[in-house]
C-alpha cells in the first residue's frame, strides 16, 4: 500500500460531500428555520444527530476492514464497535447531551484512529483527510448542540 501518495481525488470528492449535511443540518438548526422539515414530522437537529450517528459508525468500519486487510490485532476489532455503541446510545440521551456526544465522539475518533496510520494499517493520507473531516464534522455538532 503505497503510504506517501496524495490523497485520491474521489477520496477528496466524497469526504467534502459527507461533511454538506454536518455543515447545512447544524446551520439550519442555528437559524431556528426547519427548511420545511416539519411539514413531515423531521427536524435539522433530528436528522442531524442520525446523520452523526451513522457516520459515527461508519467511523468504526474503518478500523475493522483495516483489521482485517492488515492483519491488526483482536484489539482493532473490539475497538471498532465502540463508536457505532456510543453513537447510538447518544441517540436515547436527551438535548443538548446527544450532540455533544456525537460531537465529541467524532473529533475524539479522529484522532484515536491516528493510531492506524502509526502501525502501518493505512496510509498517512487516509490520517490526514480524517483529521479534517473529523474535525468539521464534529465541531458542526458541537455546534448545533
């Protein structure tokens, strides 16, 4: 796995494009205008906190398919559950806790998974762009909390 290429641009392309809805969904909260949401029963801050949540989970899959393609440790796999755990529990806890949760949560993982870089599990572009993507995605949450 070659550790010192760029970061591909579709990498780029769908990172920036996961972070619209952190971005938008938090601004939309802010304002105090739902975008029309509640016409259906939906809120920013709901779908905002369920967005967190399953890219919070995502974020655990990462670690997990590194385990497996380079042979990480029973460690990695354990450790790969915790966010999707966390995230869904920050779902049943009451405002403003659920945000920060997530929030916290994401920034939190961002750095956790430098780990991966370190030992060699994946590329120093994927710590990288993690660091960055994280850091909006979750300050976006602290935000909106």
């Amino acid at each position: 796995m070659p550790f010192g290429k760029p970061v591909p641009l579709i990498a780029v392309v769908l990172g920036l494009g996961g972070l619209i809805p952190f971005i938008g969904f938090a601004a939309l909260s802010l304002s105090g205008n739902d975008g029309g949401l509640g016409t259906i029963g939906l809120s920013p801050r709901l779908i905002l906190s369920a967005y967190g949540a399953v890219i919070a989970s995502f974020l655990g899959g990462i670690r997990w398919g590194a385990a497996a393609a380079r042979e990480g440790g029973n460690a990695d796999y354990v450790i790969a559950i915790v966010p999707s755990l966390v995230a869904w529990a920050a779902l049943a806890i009451p405002a403003p806790w659920d945000l920060r949760v997530l929030g916290l949560l994401v920034l939190g993982w961002g750095l956790v998974d430098q780990d991966l870089v370190r030992r060699g599990l994946v590329p120093l572009w994927l710590g990288r762009l993690r660091l960055v993507l994280s850091s909006v995605a979750g300050v976006s949450l602290l935000v909106a909390a």
